[in-house]
C-alpha cells in the first residue's frame, strides 16, 4: 500500500512466540471457517515451515522492521505520537498499532536469584535434554506438554503444582500428566511453591515444611499476562475483572488512534491475529474493510436481512436474543459465525422427540410451538430459547418443537461447542439458562399456568449444586429441606430394606427429585446417590411448600403425582440383594451416563468373537470393540466399546471439532480428525483407537498368484504413512450399515445387545 | 435371571421342525407301497428330496454367518433354524433309508449324516451349558482386575507373572532346600500343552501343586529363624494362589477347547456329507 510504517520489534527475530514453541510443534489454522485475508500465507503446519514461509514473505514485501527495540511509552496524541524507546530515541507516528500478545510478559516465578540461569522460561527442544534432572514449575497446558516431552527423552521430571490438582489445563493434557505420574515417569509435587533457587538446586514449599530438589534446569511455565501497567499507561482501559483492555468495533483503544489487536485484545488465535492487523491498516488508511467475518455472516443472514446491513442485523440480534446481551458485538460476530440463521414457515418442525440432538436454538422473531399434550402446547416466544434439554442435560428431544402457525419463526441454531462457549464465557446468560430450566422444570411438573411472578423467590435463591459419583444428594429418614433439578448426570435411589441398601430406581438427567417428602410433609423415604457426576438446581424447601398454600389448584396436581409415584415406587421394592449388586456394578461401571451401550449376558456368550469380527468386517479391517476386554459381574459383561455417553468425555477437547453426534444418538468422528489422540486419552472406558487403515483382504487367488493383499483370514497391522494417517476410530452403532449394528446381528446365540441404563435396569427388574 | 432370548427359545423354529419329524413318520407309517418302505418310493423320494434341501440350507449358514454387512434379521434366529431344522433330520433321513443298511456308499451318506447331527447335538450343549461354566470359573471370586482394558485371562496371566517374579527375588532369601521346589515351579508350571491335556484340563501333574506340598513337608520338618518363617509363610501364599490361578487357566482353556472342538468334526464331515450326497444322488439317478 505504499504506507511509511515501521515495525518495531523487541526480540531479534519476528514472531518470537512461535518461535518458542516447542520444536517441530503442529500448529492449527484454526477456525477453519473463517477465511484469511493477509499477504502473508498461514496454513496449518509444522512450527518450521511457518515460520520460514513468514520470513520469506516479509523480506519480499520489505517490511520496515526495527529489531530489538523496546517501547517505553507512547506520548503526543492522534496525529503525532511519539514513541520513546529504551535506549532514548524517539519514533513518531501518526496511529500505533499494538500487537505484542502476551508472550512478551511472562509471568515469572518472583524467587531470589531466579536470573542466575538456571531457570528458563520455555523449551525450545525437549531433545536438548537428555538424562537430566529437571524441575518443571507450573499446572497448565504449556508446563504439562513440556514435562512430558522431557520424561518421553529420559528426563527425571518433577513436576510443580501449586495446587492440591491439575484443573487449569485441556481435559486431554490433565489426563496425559495423571497418567505420567502414576506411571511413576514424572514425579509430581502438589501444593508447592519455590521459594529459591541455587545453582543447581530448587527450594520448595510443602505442607511438609521445606523441600530441596536438585535441578540442572528449572523450567517456569506459570502462564503469560497482558502487561497492564504499560497498557494503562499508554491509556488502555481495561473493564472491571477484564483481563483484555477494552477495544471498539475496528479494534481501537480508548486513546484515539491507538489500536490493539491479536491475544492482548482477547483473540489469541493466530488467523484472527493476521486479519485484525489487515483490518486495522485497512481503517488506518482510509479504506476500511469489513472483518473477514462479514460476508460470511451477509450470507447466513440472507434470509432475514431483507435489504439491511449486517450491522443492523447483529444488532438487532443482540437487543432480542436475550442470551446474547452480555456480548460485545465482536463477541457476537465470532460467536455467530458458527450458528446457523433460518427462516421456518409456519408449522414447520425444527427438532423432533427422540433426535439425539445437543444444539441450542434460539428464537429470533416470531414464536415456537411445543406441543406437551394432545391439545396442549407451550408457547416459547422471540428472544428465547429451547433445546437445553439436549445441550445441557445431554438426553434426547424430549419433544417436537414447530414453528408457530401464524407466522413462523426465525431461528438461530447454535452448535453444542459454540453454547457452552457462550455459557462458559458469560455469567448473565449462564444464570438465564439456569433460570429458564428451572421455570420449565416446575411448569412441566406442576402446571404450564405458573409463570415466572409466581416463582420470583424460588427463582432468586436456587443454587446450583455439584455432586461427585457416589456422593448423597439426599439421605434416607432425614428431613426433606430442598427440591433437586438434575441439570447432568444421573442418580440411583436406595432404600433401606432388611438392614440393605437397595437400589429402586435410576434417575437420569432432567428430572425432578425429593419433591415427594415435601408433598406428604413427611422425611425422605429414600437415598439419593449420584451415579456419576451430578450438576443439580437445588431449590429451598419452604419456598416450595409456600408456592403450594398459595396456589390450591396446585395442591391437587402435587397429590395425584404423590399417589402415582407411590403406586409405582411399591411395585420396586420387591427388589432383592442381586438386583441391587448388578445395579451398583452397573452405575460403578459408568452405564449410567451411556446412552447406547453393548452389555453381553456370559450365560449365552460362546466366546466366539463374530461380534469383533462383524465389527472389523464392516468397518475397514479394524474392530471398535474388545469383547474379552472389559468389566463383567453376575452374568453381565460390558466389553470395551463406545457407549455414546450423554455428555462424551471425548468430545470435550478436540481441536479439529471431528467428532459429533448423529441425529441417531452415535457419537461419531468425521474425516477432519487429525489423530492427536485427545479423544482416546479422554475417554475413561478406553473405547477410541487410533490407527491406519489396514491394507484391503487379500483374495485367495490373487495372494497366491500374485502376493496381492495380506493372507486369507489375517490382516497385518496397518502401517501409517503420509497418506495413511492414524485417526481415531471408534464405534458408529453402524448407522451407514443397513439392518443396523453388526455386532449384535452376528451374535449366533444372541447373547449381545446395545442398550440404555434405562432399558438395561428395566431388564435387570424383570428378569431377577 | 434371564437375560436375553437365546438361541434355543425360539419356539417358531421349534415348531417347525416338530411338525417336519410328525408328517414324515405319519407320511412313512400310512403309505405301506407293496416291496416295502424303502428311498425308492413316492414317499421314500419326498423324504430324501426334503433331507436333502435340508443338508443344504444347513450347510448355508457356514457362508451367511460370514456376510457381516447382509442385513437379514439375526443371526441368532438363523442357529435357531440350524439346531431345530438340524435335529429333524434324524426323522427324514432314518425315514428316507426305510432302515435298509448295507456296505455302500447310500449308507455311508446315511453315518456321516448321524455323525454330523451328533457333533451338532454336543455343540448345542457345550453352547448352551459351558458359557455359564467359563463365567463362573473365571468369576470375581478369582479374578481382582487390576486394569479395566484386561480381559479376565490376562489379569490371571499377569497375576502368574506377579507371583514368578516374587518367587524368584524370594529364593536369595531362602534356605538353600527350597530352592529346588520353588525352581520347579518357575521352570515347570504348564498351562497349555498338546490338544489332549488342554482338553483334560487337569492340574493333577501341576509342578506348582508339588512344589507347595515339597515347601510344606520342608517346613514341617526344619527349624528356621522368625525372618525365614515370615518368609516362607509369603512363598506358600504365593504357590498356593499361583495353584489355584494355574488351575483356573487350565479349566478355562479346556471349557474354550470344548467349544470349538466339535466344529473340527461338524464341518469337515459336512463336506464329505455334502460329497457323499451328490454321489449318492447321481448313482441313485443315473446307475439305477
């Protein structure tokens, strides 16, 4: 463009973070959607080839850059700064354009003597360390991947928590460290801190007073801060509990003509990095642009933008989707890009019971119908939502939701991902959510003519509460002092019969619980464990029973549910001692957060393996399930294979988003996995591989005359090549195979089946 | 309990087999063709042509078990078919020979058919009854797995190997007399073996068995320190659990050979069944 610019670098090389990455380190490109705008090219790749493809361009493009070189401060105003460096010269500059990221200002361990050199902040290559005792001091994601890299080349590794767990890293990394440590190849100190260092020593603080490690190397990986005090000075504002000064729409702070972009305005990704520097020169230079993101969200707002501007249109999003009112608009667009915005005609069905779906739909203009009864519906208006259900509890629709018959319904349909990022990223529409499912929870149960006045102080003082596996939500005899919502998770109930406790009933998210005891005023008639672990809505007792005086109409709905539940909970207690056994082997097992599960009765199983071999033969050579393998109790045996859990531990960090769940409830992987193998570390029932493809069967005839293929009846491993890449492989329930899946059709004694918890214990109670 | 409908209670398969044995022996005893009730006869021909439809479409299920990706109905329901229609063969075909034997290749069809159900029949009560048998022998009460992705075999597997390799750090500790049993058990304990003794299952020439009874008799007999005592009392635990794991395997292995071993029977007679028929077809046909 001809601008006069110059780039002012601190380090001696430019992208000094990437270059710190761990050697040989695979950087994504993500998000894959959004499309790069900048002269310099970045794809996902290796570290080296980035980097070397960057250097290249900005030598051909002649940028104008200045190496080490430190900013002090920034003066003057718009127009003309003047930027004073450390050594004492001067730059001046008509805008300034921010992009140190955060790498610039590691936090650092603020010891004695940590400068002596013992101490690094970053790895460049685990392979310069070989047989060497190195203390890594840190609990996230950058301390874990290094201490395991240095224990994988021969390393003694300790590792430095200052806490009691490792709770601030991706799930798959916590799980790579838990498994190094119990495999004794990374020692671990927990609830540490260093307090000096020597030459070749560290000195840590322990609960059991002071401990001295040796040390040929500490490395700090305690994490990286925006250097508030230089952003401040220089005018940033940064909002109350933000970590990231405040920016405008185009990127600009709040002294005009500065601008921040990349992870020091919140964006840590690199491609969004790259298009706001081409934004923000675009703007600079009088020319400004849309973000990259703009024409993408034109087209998915063509349906509903009738000729006005996306701007109007976010806009308007956000002042009618309440969800959405914590955002800035920034926030929005990203968050937008991976929703969908559709028009539905009057009556048209947007999600129908019994789909496995986890997306989040929220109602732009117009309403949705619900239909909960033969002429009964439920009316959810514009700028609410519906399908929690799926995304938060992870059941099945539990109804059809159409489009309202006058008029339709916009829609925006935001995948499970996107959602939990929006409810993890902001507190109001965390507690709208919880407020909404509450509401509907007690409107379903009690009567859908409660609103939300009626509910005001139930609806100010619920809280949310976690339980771990086996934990009591609520004790046998003891008085009943709140109502539970079960948000996710599952809960078995016992009852003490003959000096046993024994299980009567399993309860999965979604319902309500211990409602009964306040109805009859009575104490609990029965325990409540969680199965696995519970998220539940705890809502106060007298409230409750204080909604019944007032409203008497309630009154007889709560007494005729009272009666059926007990009709129904007597018909169980005929329980015995091996129901129960085979119950709790079950919930222990983790059936009770399975969706579709195999479990094989050993009184029929003939050890024959056509399960495993219906399984490799239907999907390219490689079985999914691992008959011998695996829990068993009285005659049930739960083989390892996927149980397409309701919320699947495997999904929870998955870079390239590759798997993801069918409208038939499989959870399932697409082609755009990378084989990093998060999932299968994260999977704690062991049921995703990672392998090649095996090569095709061999033909008899073929083998014989040409060697084509592996022998009749035996397939070599499969080797991995560039174009055979590892991928995770793991059960599909067979939803491409027809007559559906093979295992269970194979099975000459029919002794497998793929079921449910519900449908298992239902079993379980007939058949004892 | 019952978990699951197995294969055998498939009543419709049942039923149809009752009814194919009932009409060919009311079909043999009411049609009484002067020269006897032999093959030859209008209904001599019936029953051989049925039997022979049936050997056939038994034979079938070798090819259908293996086609995975077909997706017609169970394959439970078709074993239900195989037993059943399986067992009414013995009607068709006894029927069908009108109980007239002699040296030839027609009655040799006739002994490969009986052996062939017969091999079945086993098979139908080693399916039906060892399943249950190799669960309760490889229980809970045995097997405390250690790893969730073992199966029941291996963690006894990996038990054994635990056990070894404390055996082995023990004799250092030992008085010099223990050294042989103990060796022995190392060197000598087999789980496996020629087709017969897995099919024995028997422990009784387990050298584990010997060593812990020579371990015993040696204690009884000698005099040792309190620190060689509590030793011993380890290394006896130890070849006890190693006998009574050693002793599972070889049982497990047996129950599992016994699962198998009548298809090495069932399905080569099956072919020589298949060969024999089409000559017996085409002497009947063409030699007459």
């Amino acid at each position: 463009m001809g601008l006069s610019h110059i780039l002012i670098e601190r380090s001696g090389q430019l992208s000094d973070t990437i270059c710190k990455y761990q050697k040989g380190k695979y950087i994504m490109a993500t998000p894959d959607s959004l499309p790069l705008r900048t002269e310099v090219k970045f794809e996902a790749d290796s570290r080296e080839s980035i980097l070397e493809n960057w250097t290249t361009r900005v030598n051909e493009l002649g940028v104008n850059v200045r190496y080490n070189s430190e900013v002090d401060t920034i003066e003057g105003a718009q127009g003309s700064f003047q930027i004073r460096l450390a050594g004492g010269e001067t730059v001046e500059a008509e805008t300034v354009v921010i992009a140190i990221g955060l790498q610039g200002n590691l936090r650092k361990m603020g010891v004695p003597d940590e400068d002596n050199g013992l101490t690094h902040y970053q790895l460049d290559d685990p392979k310069d360390y070989w047989d060497k005792d190195v203390v890594v001091v840190g609990a996230g994601d950058a301390a874990i991947e290094n201490a395991v890299a240095l224990a994988q080349n021969d390393n003694r590794v300790t590792i430095v928590n200052r806490k009691r767990e490792f709770s601030r890293a991706k799930p798959g990394n916590i799980s790579l460290i838990m498994s190094a440590i119990k495999d004794e190849q990374i020692e671990c100190v927990y609830n540490a801190s260093p307090v000096s260092v020597t030459e070749n020593t560290i000195a840590l603080k322990t609960p059991d007073g002071e401990r001295i490690l040796r040390a040929d190397r500490v490395i700090a990986r305690i994490g990286a801060i925006a250097p508030r005090k230089f952003i401040e000075a220089i005018g940033g504002v940064f909002e109350d509990g933000a970590d990231f000064p405040r920016v405008s729409e185009t990127y600009e702070s709040d002294r005009a003509g500065i601008y921040y972009i990349g992870a020091l305005a919140g964006y840590p990704l690199i491609k969004h990095c790259l298009n706001q520097g081409y934004e923000v020169i675009q703007t600079i230079a009088g020319q400004p642009v849309d973000g990259a993101d703009i024409p993408m969200l034109a087209e998915k707002f063509q349906s509903i933008a009738q000729g006005r501007s996306v701007h109007d249109v976010l806009n308007e999003i956000r002042d009618n989707v309440a969800l959405f009112k914590g955002l800035t608009i920034l926030q929005l667009r990203e968050f937008l890009l991976d929703a969908d915005v559709d028009v539905k005609t009057p009556g048209e069905t947007i999600i129908r019971k019994g789909e496995a779906g986890d997306s989040l739909f929220m109602v732009l203009k117009g309403s949705v119908d619900i239909p909960i009864g033969p002429d009964k519906t439920f009316t959810i208006n514009q700028g609410s939502f519906f399908g929690e259900m799926g995304l938060v509890m992870g059941r099945r629709r539990s109804s059809d939701a159409l489009a309202s018959q006058e008029g339709g319904a916009q829609v925006i349909e935001v995948p499970r991902t996107a959602a939990l990022k929006l409810l993890a990223s902001s507190g109001t529409a965390r507690k709208m959510m919880n407020d909404l499912i509450v509401l509907r929870k007690l409107q379903t149960f009690l009567s859908p003519d409660l609103d939300i006045r009626d509910l005001q102080e139930i609806m100010e003082s619920y809280e949310v509460v976690q339980f771990s596996r086996g934990e009591v939500l609520m004790q046998e005899g003891a008085d009943a002092d709140a109502v539970y919502v079960i948000q996710s998770g599952s809960c078995a109930i016992t009852k003490e019969i003959e000096g046993k406790d024994v299980v009567i009933n399993y309860v999965p998210a979604g319902n309500l619980l211990g409602e009964m005891a306040l109805l009859n005023n009575a104490p609990r008639n029965a325990t409540v464990r969680a199965a696995i672990g519970v998220e539940a809505i705890k809502i106060d007792a007298n409230l409750f029973k204080q909604l019944m005086e007032r409203k008497q109409k309630l009154r007889s709905v709560v007494q005729r549910i009272a009666e059926e539940r007990a009709a129904s909970a007597g018909a169980r207690s005929t329980a015995n001692d091996q129901k129960s056994r085979i119950v709790d082997f079950l919930m222990a097992n983790g059936i009770g957060e399975a969706t579709n599960a195999i479990a094989i009765d050993t009184k029929l199983c003939v050890r024959c393996d056509y399960c495993e071999k219906a399984c490799a033969e239907t999907h390219d050579g490689i079985s999914r399930l691992d008959r011998e393998a695996g829990p068993s109790y009285a005659q049930i045996h739960i083989p390892i294979s996927c149980r397409h859990c309701e919320h699947p531990h495997c999904m929870a960090d998955c870079p390239p988003n590759a798997l993801f769940r069918t409208p038939g409830g499989a959870v399932a992987v697409n082609d755009s996995c990378i084989g990093c193998g998060n999932c299968a570390r994260n999977c704690p029932y062991d049921a995703i591989t990672l392998s090649a493809k095996p090569r095709k069967r061999g033909f008899l005839l073929t083998w014989l005359l040409f060697g084509m293929g592996d022998s009749p009846g035996e397939r070599r491993p499969a080797k991995k090549t560039a174009d055979n890449k590892e991928v995770a492989r793991k059960c599909d329930l067979c939803e491409d195979v027809r007559g559906g899946p093979a295992c269970v059709r194979a099975c000459p004694t029919g002794a497998i089946i793929r079921i449910g918890p519900e449908g298992l214990l239902e079993k379980i109670q007939e058949a004892v | 309990m019952n978990l699951q409908r197995g294969f055998l209670d498939n009543r419709t398969w049942l039923w149809v087999a009752i009814i194919i044995s009932l009409a060919s022996i009311a079909a043999y005893v009411v049609h009484d063709p002067i020269g006897g009730r032999d093959g030859s006869t209008a209904v001599g021909y019936a029953l051989g042509g049925l039997s022979a439809f049936l050997v056939l479409y038994l034979s079938w299920l070798g090819i259908r078990k293996r086609r995975f990706r077909s997706s017609k109905g169970l394959r439970r329901d078709v074993v239900s078919a195989h037993v059943y229609l399986g067992l009414a063969l013995i009607f068709t075909a006894t029927l069908h020979s009108g109980f007239e034997f002699e040296w030839s290749i027609h009655t040799l069809g006739y002994v490969l058919l009986l052996l062939v159900v017969g091999s079945g029949i086993f098979g139908i009560s080693a399916y039906a009854s060892l399943p249950d048998v190799i669960s309760r022998n490889l229980s809970e009460n045995i097997v405390e797995k250690k790893r969730f992705d073992a199966s029941n075999l291996e963690q006894l597997e990996v038990d054994i190997e635990d056990i070894d390799r404390r055996l082995e750090r023990s004799m250092g500790f030992l008085p010099d007399v223990f050294r042989a049993p103990v060796q022995n058990s190392l060197e000598n304990t087999r789980l496996g073996g020629g087709l017969f003794s897995i099919l024995s299952g028997s422990s009784r020439r387990c050298a584990t068995a010997k060593a812990l009874l020579d371990v015993r008799d040696l204690i009884d007999r000698g005099h040792f320190s309190d620190e060689e005592r509590r030793r011993l009392v380890d290394v006896v635990q130890d070849l006890a659990r190693k006998r009574e794991v050693a002793a599972c395997i070889r049982r497990d292995g047996r129950y599992r050979a016994l699962l198998k071993i009548w298809l090495w029977i069932h399905v080569p007679l099956t072919s020589a069944l298949l060969l024999t028929i089409t000559a017996h077809v085409i002497l009947v046909f063409f030699y007459w």
